[in-house]
C-alpha cells in the first residue's frame, strides 16, 4: 500500500517548457540579442545539457547557471555578461507558474488519501515562487530540493535526506513520479523506491532505466496508485 508520493515539479506537474520560453524570450531582448524561436530552442538544449552534466556530477550548480548562458553566447557568436543575464533570467523564470494539463485535478483527488511531497532539483527561490504562485502547495506535505539539501537527484543521498522528512517512513509505501529517466527515475531506483515515469509524448527509452510503472496522462495515476 502506497502513504508517500514524490512528485517531481518541472514539467511532471508544473509546465516547465512554457515557463523557460518565456523567461529566455524576455532575457535575451533586454540583452539586446534577437528572441527568435531559433534561439529559444538553442538555449533549450544547452539549458537540458547543462542540468544533465549536474546530475552526473560533472557540473556543479553555480556551473550549470552561468556556462550555459556563456556557452549560448559563444553559439550566437556575441558578447555577454553570464551573471547578469542569469540574474534577470532567474526572475523571469520564477514568474513562470502554469500547471500541466490535468496536474491540479489529480492533486485534488489525491489530497488527503496520500501524503505528497514535492522533489525537485530547482533553484529554491525559483521553485517557491512557482509554486506560490500556483497554489499547488496547498496540497503538499513538504517541499525537498536539492539546492537545500546538498544533494541532486538521482542520488541516493537526496532522497535519504527527504526520507528523514517524513513520519514513520517505509520504503515499500513510497513512490517517485517524474518526467525524467535520469534523474526521478534512476533517483528512485537508485533510493529503492517504486518509480512512476510519466512520458506523455511516448519518448522512445533507450537509456537503460527501467521505471516500475510508465504512463502517458497523469490521469493515469489515481487509479494506478489504488492498485499499488
């Protein structure tokens, strides 16, 4: 029987994708650098790059903040100030709280019947906005990220820390439900947890992680919980 479901944030409950294009979109016209979808796209890819070289370990997060804006500017072939540019970047992103189609229903049935919490390797103040913002943490028990607690996911030892959050915690009544093989679900295997991947482009996986259970529609989780 399931009591503890971790959710990951971005782009599992919280549109990410949205809120990034937006952010990136505004950064790069005050910086004077041309907003086109091109250059959305390009930043995109070096963003997602960055954060996988943190979740190897071969970046660290101050790394992460600022190569990636240096690494842009060198693909675009101009001049720029990273630290400044990731500063106003940063609040543009934190103002980006839109929910994932369905997220805010599921949270409302599954309020009450589990104790949920929230497991994300964001920015603290970014992430606390967002959700401020949204009121999705009206329905959560705690908030676990990695900035706070030293440690990223998928490491054992961030989900060691979260677990010493939650009351008579067992491994065998706690799921991790994410967006992202190498970090939620390697996170969960790798904390011996049971792990949900929500994949609702239907992503071909050839990474060699093997979640427990895959959905393409969070409206898929209620009732696979209840089975659990």
């Amino acid at each position: 029987m399931i009591r503890n479901v971790l959710f990951d944030l971005d782009d599992t409950l919280l549109d990410f994708k949205r809120a990034e294009a937006e952010a990136i979109r505004y950064t790069l016209a005050e910086f004077g650098i041309e907003p086109t979808d091109e250059n959305i796209k390009l930043y995109s890819r070096i963003n997602l790059s960055c954060w996988e070289k943190l979740e190897t370990g071969e970046y660290t997060r101050d790394e992460v903040l600022h190569r990636r804006f240096d690494i842009l500017f060198d693909a675009l072939g101009v001049e720029g100030d990273s630290h400044a540019t990731q500063k106003l970047y940063e609040y543009r992103l934190s103002l980006g709280a839109y929910y994932i189609d369905g997220a805010e229903e599921l949270l409302g049935k599954l309020y009450g019947k589990y104790r949920l919490y929230l497991a994300t390797n964001g920015i603290v103040n970014v992430q606390k906005r967002r959700i401020a913002d949204s009121g999705i943490g009206k329905y959560f028990d705690g908030l676990f990220v990695s900035e706070k607690i030293g440690y990223n996911k998928p490491d054992k030892r961030f989900f060691d820390a979260a677990f010493c959050e939650i009351p008579d915690f067992k491994h065998s009544e706690t799921v991790m439900i994410g967006d992202r093989l190498p970090s939620d679900i390697l996170g969960g295997i790798n904390a011996g947890i049971k792990t949900v991947y929500y994949n609702p482009t239907g992503k071909e996986n050839d990474t060699g992680i093997t979640p427990d259970y895959e959905i393409r529609d969070l409206g898929e989780i209620e009732e696979l919980l209840e089975g659990m």
